[in-house]
C-alpha cells in the first residue's frame, strides 16, 4: 500500500492517479483540504468529533465512488478495518 506513502514523500494529490483524483474531489465535495483528513507519519490525526466526522464523511464519498476499503485505507493513511467501521457508522449518509 505505497499511496500513504506517495502522499507524505510527494506533499501533494499526484494528478496522474485517480484514487488520489477521487480523494481530492471528496475532499473538495465536503469543503475540506486533504492534508485535514489523510494521516501521514509525523503527524497525528485530529480526534475530535468535529475532525473524526469530516475524515468519515470522506470516506464515505469515496466508498460511493466504488473504491474498496483498502485503496481507501491506502489514500488516508488508515487501515481498511477503520474504513469500514466508518462506512457502517454512516451507513445511509451518502
């Protein structure tokens, strides 16, 4: 799973890939810019219920775009099992 790894190295949405496409235009959607919601080493997420809403709220976007749970895992620096506790919790939120 390089994409966490891309986005930390490169500190921008790579414009030749289109989960990173997906992600930006999710992010954009929900008025957001992805460096709030993508955690990357040496930084630590946000846990407020504010930061943990909009991180899911992506998410859910992107699951609605037809990513699976580990390419969206890999675009947020999470791990697919988070992604999906996210989806279940906003089941019916997209």
């Amino acid at each position: 799973l390089e994409a966490s790894v891309q986005l930390v190295m490169l500190d921008h949405i790579d414009a030749g890939n289109p989960l990173y496409l997906r992600l930006e235009a999710a992010c954009e959607a929900e008025g957001l810019d992805w460096r709030e919601v993508v955690k990357h080493p040496g930084r630590i997420a946000k846990r407020t219920p504010q930061a943990i809403a909009q991180r899911e709220a992506v998410i859910v976007r992107l699951r609605a775009t037809g990513m699976s749970y580990p390419e969206i895992g890999a675009v947020m620096g999470q791990s697919h099992s988070t992604v999906m506790a996210a989806c279940k919790r906003n089941r019916g939120a997209s």
